[in-house]
C-alpha cells in the first residue's frame, strides 16, 4: 500500500490499548514506510493495562508484551512525559505528520448527581483504581477504610474490582504490583462488608462471567445473595439476555443458595436499588438513601430501572461510585459532550464543520467506555482501515515539516524531561528489580519526580529522595 521513500508519519496520542493496537496495525499493514510516533502525558506506557487493570489480574496485565513488540519496531517512537495542549498543540502535529489518531481515553470518572455526593468519603472508583494501581494522579488520595461497611454503586466489572480489592488478603495482595501506599492501607482495613448495588436485575448486570465468577472463590469474602431480591428481579423476563447474562444469572443463583461460612469480610450483591442521597456531616458519610426500583419496559424495548418510591437507608462511612468513566475533551479537537466522545465516522473524526481531513480516533475516546482490553484491537483495525484508504486516496495531510528530526528538536525544547522508550525501559527495568526481591512482579514508582529520574538514568538510591524534598 505505501511505498518505501515515501513515509506517511502518524502521530497517535494515547498509550494505552487503543494506542497501541492502532499503531501495531499502522506498522503491520504497511511495506515499509509508516512511521509511528506516539505521544504520551505520562513517562510511562500501557494506559489502563499499567492503571486500571486490578493487581491480581496479573495475566490480563501479560498483554503488554504484544505491545512491548510493537513498541520495538525500528518505525516507533515513544514520547512520553508530553501532553497534547501543554507541550505541543494540535496544530505543531498538523504541520510535522500526514495524521493523527486520539487514543486519549475515557480518563474521567461519571458523577452521579445526587446529594450529598461531595460529602468525604464518596468517591469515584476511577481514583480508588488510579490509587490501588499507583498512577502518579491519585497516589494522594486517602481514602479511609476505617468504617465496617462500603457500598459499591454500579453493576459494572469497575464495580467488582473495586469490591474485590477491598476484600483481598496480604497474602491475595502483597505477591502483586498493588502500590506499596495502597498495600498498606488495604492492610489496615477495617471493612468487613462491602454492599455493591445494581439499578436494575442480575440479568442486566454488565459483568462478564469470570469477575462475577472470581468473587465466589475468594480466600476470606464470602459472597451473599438474596435468593428473594434476585427471583424478584428475574420475574421480568428480559427479552435482550445474552449469553453472558444467562451464565451471570446462573452464577447468582448459585450464590444465592450458598451458607456463609465464617469469612473474616462478605461482598453483598443487592439488585433493584438506586442511589438517592448520601447523607452525613462534614466528617464523612453516614449513611446512604437507596431507592427501590422495579422493572419497566423503555421506549427502546430495554429494560430499565423505574422508581417504585419505596426508600432503603444502609449505614455505610465509604462510597464508591462505578458508573462509568467519561472522556474529557481535548485542546481544539471536536468532542460530543453527551457522550463525552470525539465525534467520528467509523474512526474518521467528524467536526461541526464536517470532517477533520488527516485526524482519526480509536478505543473508549471514539466509542464511549466498553468492552474489555481486546475489543480495542478490532476496533482499531476499523480507524486504520480508514486512515490507510484515505491515504490511498490522496485525503490525508500534507506536513510542512515532515523530517522525524524537527519534532524531535521541538520536543527538546520544549520538554527537557522527555522520556523515550529506552526510559520507559529504564523505569521498567528499575521497578522489576525492586519487587523480585519481594517476589513481586514490580514495585511501581508513583511520583512523576522519580520517574523522570529513573528515566534519565539516575540511581534512586544516590540521594534519598525524603532530603530532596521529592518524597
Ligand atoms: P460499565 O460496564 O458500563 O458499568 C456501569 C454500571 O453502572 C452499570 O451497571 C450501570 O447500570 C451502572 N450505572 C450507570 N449509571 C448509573 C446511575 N446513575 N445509578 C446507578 N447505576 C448506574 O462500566 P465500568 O464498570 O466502569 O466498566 C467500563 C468498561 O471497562 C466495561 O466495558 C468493563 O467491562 C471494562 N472493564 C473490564 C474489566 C475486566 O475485564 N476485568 C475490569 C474493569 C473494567 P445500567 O446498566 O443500568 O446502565
């Protein structure tokens, strides 16, 4: 399709998933001449698989390596530590590369519009995630796990990490790369029922079998069911089941008819319930308002959840939130607020003023935040489908300055803590050697100040970083 001597050169910002699958595509599809950069705010890579996939997961963490090969392809470069809007603009990228794919995310958590939302102790789950995985953004945050009941909102898989980790054992966690802040505090944790709480019925829960599955083998969290609130929930048929919801209503039931065994902590999974209002004071949450729903056939032929006005108050000093992430816009690029997406046609961005000629999106920026890890693969095969044909057709950017030297030199000067990939590899290398001692997989890293410098090829252990003021 491309001809050696003639390189398109394609910016993608974004390294996680999306990014990635995008640009293994881009440099698999062509004979020679795609050249990949590929931009990222952080000094480090992988997106969601480094911050977002649970610690105990460690095997979903395994897909990295396929990304470690592209990564290594001799057409690649990584850009880390640049962020899109504070170190170049969207216009320097117009003029140095023929295109752009956004693989940006859905970095934001949902709110959930309801009183009391603010009070200390309700959260967002997206900054428990960030916090437990060691994303340098959330590694401040306290959350306090001192109370003996938290309640999960969300029928999501978001929803069963969260009440997952919650539960974990030192044993559970301490052989992960949980971060070190994180180990900790889940050590001291004095929560011992955790409450997650579905709108609608099982048979809409967005679970998928194996995170539901995971719960019942647990090491000491028993889960409990009401065999009444499910049977409740299931006297409404629902015409859209999948298969997936079959196994996860099978799966419920299964729990349902289970005794609890004297397990040090219990997930509850309760259905048919709605936030209403946390109430509390200014030390925290106190309790939280839960409306009663029934199920009520939508305009569009879904099931959805009705409010019966029938209110349920459980006590509870932690709230987490999992409704859903929300992508934020991005400096002069086109973005839906309703979706919290960059509007596209099949990957080609579309603006108000019609399509953007040489700029693309891919992942949970393009389509909204669903589907696991692989379902970025497909989809981003569908945006450089796009991105290649326009490129056959003449249709995408013509660089004034497409020499890969010239946005080097610009990121140069404009960033002096650039982190290449041989940086990344430096951090990597660098993580993996603190944790094989601990037989950990790594020990992460969680201020952007260490990074750099693990990055740039200092020794951590040169100078403490508590006398550098970095700590
Ligand atoms: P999700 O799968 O979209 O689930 C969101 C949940 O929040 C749904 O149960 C939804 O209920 C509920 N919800 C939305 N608005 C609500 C409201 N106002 N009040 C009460 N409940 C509300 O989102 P997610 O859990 O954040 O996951 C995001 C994506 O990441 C998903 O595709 C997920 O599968 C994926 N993920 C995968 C893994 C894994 O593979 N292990 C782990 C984590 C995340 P309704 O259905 O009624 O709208």
């Amino acid at each position: 399709m491309t001809t050696p001597g003639t390189p398109i050169r394609i910016a993608v910002i974004g390294s996680g998933p999306a990014g990635f699958y995008a640009a293994g595509h881009l440099l698999k599809g062509s004979e020679s001449a795609v050249e990949v950069d590929m931009f990222e705010r952080l000094p480090t890579p992988w997106g969601l698989v480094r911050s977002g996939v649970a610690p105990d997961h460690p095997k979903i963490k395994s897909v990295t390596r396929i990304y470690e090969k592209t990564a290594a392809h001799p057409r690649f470069r990584f850009f880390g530590n640049v962020e899109l809007g504070r170190d170049v603009s969207r216009e320097d990228l117009l003029e140095r590369y023929h295109a752009i794919v956004y693989a940006t995310g859905s970095p934001k958590d949902r709110p959930l519009g309801i009183p009391g939302e603010e009070l200390p102790g309700s959260h967002a789950a997206t900054d428990f995630v960030g916090w437990y995985n060691g994303h340098p953004d959330y590694c401040d945050h306290e959350f306090d796990l001192s109370c003996e009941r938290a309640v999960v909102i969300g029928n999501g898989n978001v929803a069963l990490d969260v009440a997952r980790m919650l539960t974990l054992t030192h044993e559970e966690l301490a052989c992960t790369d949980v971060a070190d802040h994180a180990l900790e505090a889940l050590d001291a944790s004095e929560i011992k029922e955790i409450v997650v709480v579905g709108r609608r019925g099982p048979a809409q829960a967005a679970f998928t079998n194996p995170e539901l599955l995971e719960l019942g083998e647990l090491a000491d969290a028993d889960v409990i069911v009401s065999s009444e609130e499910l049977e409740r929930a299931l006297a409404v048929n629902d015409p859209n089941m999948d298969p997936t919801s079959e196994r996860n209503v099978k799966v419920l039931r299964d729990y349902a008819q289970r005794t609890p065994t004297e397990k040090r902590r219990r997930i509850v999974l309760r259905f048919l319930l709605s936030p209403v209002e946390l109430r509390g004071d200014e030390h925290g949450v106190g309790e939280i308002v839960l409306g009663r729903n029934e199920l009520v056939v939508g305009g569009d032929g879904r099931l959805r959840a009705g409010d019966s006005g029938e209110r349920e108050t459980i006590a509870t000093g932690l709230v987490m939130r999992a409704i859903g992430y929300r992508g934020v816009p991005l400096p002069d690029v086109p973005f839906d607020e309703r979706t919290a997406t960059i509007p596209n046609e099949g990957g080609r961005v579309i603006g108000p003023d019609g399509p953007h000629r040489g700029e693309y999106a891919v992942g949970w920026i393009k389509r909204g935040p669903s589907g696991v890890i692989g379902t970025n693969k497909k989809d981003a095969q569908e945006t450089v489908d796009a991105l290649l044909s326009d490129f056959s057709a003449g249709a995408l950017l013509e660089p004034s300055e497409p020499d890969p030297d010239a946005i080097e030199a610009l990121l140069r000067e404009r960033v002096p803590s650039l982190v290449t990939y041989e940086g990344w590899s430096e951090i990597d290398r660098h993580e993996q050697s603190l944790g094989e001692p601990q037989g950990r997989p790594r020990v992460k890293l969680t201020r952007i100040e260490e990074l750099l410098r693990v990055a740039a090829g200092e020794s951590l252990t040169a100078e403490p970083l508590d006398t550098l003021g970095l700590r």
